[in-house]
C-alpha cells in the first residue's frame, strides 16, 4: 500500500497543531509521524484530541490502554515494561497521552506516530494505535505504546495534538494510505 503525504504541519512555539481538512472517505487509514516534538515547559505530556463531523472542542469520548519500555539514561536502575495507568482512558474526554513527562531540553524531543483507521465510516467507532519515543524529564529514554478507541460512530474530520501545558515546536506530517 502506497503512502501519500497529505499535509505538513510545521509549528514554532505554538499551543496546538491542528489538522482541520484533509480527513475524508479519501482513505480508510491515516497516519500521523511526529518528528522531533520539543517541549517548552518540563514535564509536559503530548498527545491528541479529535472532532466529529461538524462538532467543535476536541473532546471526543476516549477509551484507550497504554503501556511502555523504559530506561535511564546513565544506567542506573533497573530497565522495565510497565502498564501505565496514569494516562490511559476509560470513555474519557481529555487530550489523550502519547508522550508524558517530556524534558524540555534543547537536546531532547519526541518523535513518533499515530495510525487512524477508517476515520470516515458512520457506522462504527475509530480505532486507533500510536507508538512513541522520548527523552524523559528524569533522564530516561522511553517507548511508549498507545492503543483505544474514539468512541463516536459520526465521521471524524479534525484532529488536534497539544502539549498538556505550554507550547512546542512541532512537524508533524498527515499520510494516507490506500
């Protein structure tokens, strides 16, 4: 299946990076590759948030499930694979975690992607998976693997990634597949 680069979202210090056209029958699979998202403020969480069809806010029903690798950047400790409680959803409505506790280092940034499925279909709700990799605030690199659903069966036409607080720097590029 051929990849086709919809749009590019290049964002300086900004709050959000929003992708509001571009999200139709066109394909039935989209996704999102985040390159190099910088935090502003320590600690921050990234993630996304969508709307339906004609809906406004970004506050979609969430139920996901999140899981990641870890491992401290000098050695110390011990490396581990943990479900992570804290930012997974059940029928939430909040901006849904795909990097937490980010270092706003200027040498340090998140890079990643997010697979939408089907995002047009009327009939059931949007199936999503993302997989990430940042440096931590505490001095560790981690994996981390995200996967749920939005729980709403009307199309989903806009799609908004944030910093939990402060801005970023930001590219991040739409495909579709097909």
């Amino acid at each position: 299946m051929a990849m086709t680069l919809i749009t590019t979202n290049t964002s300086s210090n900004a709050a959000s990076s929003s992708f509001t056209s571009g999200i139709d029958s066109t394909y039935k699979l989209y996704i999102f590759k985040f390159i190099n998202i910088n935090a502003a403020t320590d600690d921050a969480t990234f993630g996304f948030q969508a709307n339906a069809s004609s809906q406004s806010g970004y506050n979609e029903t969430i139920s996901s499930t999140v899981f990641r690798a870890y491992h401290k950047e000098d050695d110390s400790g011990t490396p581990a694979l943990a479900y992570n409680a804290g930012i997974d959803q059940a029928q939430g409505t909040a901006l849904q975690a795909l990097g937490f506790g980010l270092d706003n280092g200027a040498d340090a940034s998140m890079s990643g992607e997010l697979h939408l499925f089907n995002p047009s279909n009327t009939t059931y709700v949007k199936h999503f998976y993302a997989t990430t990799n940042n440096l931590q605030n505490a001095d560790f690199t981690e994996e981390q693997f995200t996967a749920g659903y939005i729980n709403v069966t009307a199309a989903i036409t806009n799609i908004q990634f944030a910093m939990s607080s402060g801005n970023m720097d930001a590219v991040i590029k739409m495909y579709g597949v097909g």
